[in-house]
C-alpha cells in the first residue's frame, strides 16, 4: 500500500523544481551586471522621442514590447537597477508555464529549465529572449483552447507578433491557417476573432519592423545568405559551447522527421511546428545580421514548441532522451555561466558608472570609447550623454544603421583628432 499518492510526489517536486530555480533566478539577477544590450531599451526611452523609438526598431529588427514593458518603469524614475526585477517577473511565470503545464516528464522539464538557455543566456540576460519562449509556449499551450477561449488566444498571437522577428513570422504562420479554418467551421466566431486580433499584431508589427533605408540589412525579404548557418545553428541550439556537432545535428533532423511522421494525426500542428522551425532558420541564414550564442536558443525554443503543440505519438520519448542527453552533456557549459557570472563582472559598467557619478565629475564633459561598448555605463548616470569620437555625435543609445557600422572603421589618429576638436568646442563655450 503507498502511503503518499504519485499525485502529491510529483506535485511536491514539481514545487521543488520551481523554487530551486527561482532561487537560481534571484542569484543571477543579483549578481549579473547588464551591458549594453540589455543598456540600450532603458537609454532609448530615457532619451529618445516616441518616433525616434518606432523609427529605430526597423534598424534593431525587433518589435517594441519589451521596450513598452519598461516604459512605465522609465518614465516614473525608477532607477535602472530594477531591469532585472522587471525581466525576473516573466521568468517567473515562464517556469510555472514550464514546470506545471507542459506536456514533457519531469526530468525533462529539469533539463530543460536548467540546460544552457533557459538558466543563463534567457534568465541571467535581461532581454527579450525569456518573453518570447514564454508566449511561444503559451500559444503551444492553449492551442488546444482556441476555440473556446479566442481573445485569450489571438492576444497571445498579438503579443509574440511584437516581441521578436522571430515571434511576429510564427504568429503570421498560425494566423495562416486561423484564416483557412475560416472556411471549414461549422462555428466561424472563434477563428474570426483570433484572426481579427493576430492580424491587427502582425500589422503593428510589420510597421515596426519595416526596414529603414539607412539600416544594417535594408534588403525587405533577403538581406543576406549564409547557408553555413543551417548547420552551425542546429549544432549550438543543442549543445552550445561544446565542440560535438554531429550528434545534436541528426538529433535535430530526427525532431524534424518526427513532425512529418506525425502529419497524419496531427496536420495542422505538425505544419505549424516545421513552418515555424523554417522561419527561424530563414531568419538566421537571410535576415540576421549578427548572432551570437543567445540567438541559437530562439531555435532551441522552436524545436520545443513544436514537440508541446505534437506530444506523445511515435518516437516521441526517444526524440525527447535523445534531446536530453544533448542537454545533459551542455550541463557543464550552464555550471560555468553561473560561475563566471557570480565571480567575475560581465561588464564592469557599473563599477564604471559608480566612479563616474562622483559629484566632481558632475559638470565634466564625458567621452565614449569604442562607442558600441561604452554605452552600457550611461544607464547608471543620470541624464548623461557621452560623445562618441567613432560617430562624432553626442548620444546614449546606438542607432544600429549605417552610421553605426561606419563608426568601427575609424582609425585611431582620427579618433583622437575628434576628440581634439570637441575639447576646443567644449573650452569655447565654458569662456
């Protein structure tokens, strides 16, 4: 006879879980230090106009909801060390999702809540990241729902429309095929709301997004093509920093081909889930600019929604322990991101910005050098600008366009030749 039913054991761990990681969580939120990227949100509305903040998300190539999620924030005063907080609240509800209503077992969902994504680059880096793997999972999650909860579904389509190019190609794949489920329904008021709703997100979007003529990429379809890419993404998005790249590459394919031998029982999920695969990687090979480590893990999440939206058919546990042992052997990888992390400053800025708010530099005339780097200091000086020799402007946030790019080819002896010349400036008005 068992004294405590499986229900309550699986339930306390499932608690367990969640606490261990939201201890994880606060760590890293106290000890990581932001940089720029994670800087250029909080200058952007601390220092731009409305316009200039549309205007410049066509050059970032992501949609403004994380910006607007911290436009409360910014604009009440609060100071900048409450980034982390305010990102810390979505990671939050991202585990509950993770931990309490995916479809996966529980040693997956460990895996997965503390493999090399989701514990650092996605938790400890107060980006969009954590967002947009939350709502994607959402809409995995309460697809099943549709029907009967349309608002609800359509503004989880809104919302991951606005969060990332990434998000804004997979709401416009599902609302593809809302609008075909248009002509089959017996009942067409569910479909025609989440449609009418998604379609409104796509459109906000898609004016955001829009490329600028003076951008990195201006290219609207293709701006790029690096087909190295297929591979080198598929291998990182398993095991990142770790030098085997076979074996997550025909762990990959073989996710691949389980969406297509679910086809029959699941069409439309499985479509979704390869279309939506499709799109990051057309991201990745024609659109994206630069990418880093963090990027791979958008199709990590991919991956992920599609085996929540097609759970349980054939080769589904061998597709998920295969995965697993992916993650299992990138543990080491998480170990040393919180290590170094807790250890060592990821950017110093703060211990930059602490210096440099001493009431004696109050009045002084700041200069930033290389531009791209030392932005990541102005978030902790209040109202402050640095010039910026490599761009010859006075500024915060990075503009992320043209001029951007022109600004990493300045040689040195034109650098300090600039300098020169706003010091002269800066002397004739001080007299």
């Amino acid at each position: 006879m068992k004294l405590i039913p499986n229900f309550w054991i699986t339930n306390l761990s499932q608690k367990i879980i969640f606490i261990a990681y939201l201890l994880l969580a606060i760590t890293l939120k106290l000890t990581h230090e932001p940089w720029r990227d994670e800087a250029e949100p909080w200058l952007i509305l601390r220092d731009a106009s409305l316009w200039q903040l549309f205007y410049r998300a066509g050059n970032d190539g992501h949609p403004l909801l994380w910006h607007l999620i911290q436009l409360p924030f910014v604009q009440l005063g609060f100071p900048y060390q409450s980034l982390p907080w305010i990102h810390l609240f979505f990671v939050i509800i991202f585990a509950w999702l993770v931990i309490f209503k995916s479809p996966f077992p529980l040693w997956f969902k460990i895996l997965t809540l503390f493999g090399y994504y989701f514990s650092y680059e996605f938790l400890a880096i107060s980006r969009y990241y954590i967002i947009h793997a939350l709502l994607l999972f959402a809409v995995a999650n309460y697809y099943k729902e549709r029907e009967t909860r349309p608002v609800l579904f359509g503004s989880l389509l809104l919302l991951l429309a606005n969060c990332s190019a990434f998000g804004f190609l997979t709401s416009g794949i599902i609302n593809l095929f809302i609008f075909f489920q248009l002509y089959q329904a017996t009942n067409k008021q569910p479909s025609k709301t989440i449609f009418v709703i998604t379609t409104i997100g796509l459109i906000l979007a898609l004016a955001q997004l829009w490329p600028r003529a003076n951008g990195f990429t201006p290219g609207i379809i293709l701006s790029l093509f690096r087909p190295e890419q297929y591979l080198n993404s598929i291998h990182l998005s398993l095991m990142p920093n770790n030098p085997a790249r076979i074996f997550p590459i025909i762990v990959f394919h073989l996710g691949l081909l389980y969406f297509l031998l679910a086809f029959t029982k699941f069409k439309t999920q499985s479509l979704i889930a390869l279309l939506t695969i499709a799109s990051i990687f057309y991201v990745i090979i024609f659109k994206g600019y630069y990418f880093t480590l963090r990027h791979y893990g958008i199709l990590y999440s991919g991956l992920l929604f599609g085996l929540w939206l097609v759970p349980n058919q054939r080769g589904y546990k061998v597709i998920l322990a295969l995965i697993g042992i992916c993650l299992i052997l990138s543990l080491p990888v998480s170990y040393h991101a919180w290590k170094y992390d807790y250890l060592y400053a990821y950017s110093s800025a703060s211990e930059m910005g602490k210096f440099l708010s001493n009431p004696k530099y109050e009045s002084a005339q700041l200069i930033g050098f290389p531009h791209a780097q030392s932005a990541a200091v102005l978030p902790y000086l209040k109202d402050k600008k640095f010039y910026y020799p490599n761009l010859d402007q006075v500024g915060s946030y990075m503009s992320w366009d043209q001029n951007f790019l022109a600004g990493f080819k300045v040689d040195p002896p034109e650098v300090l030749r600039r300098i020169k010349k706003q010091f002269a400036k800066w002397r004739s008005r001080a007299f």
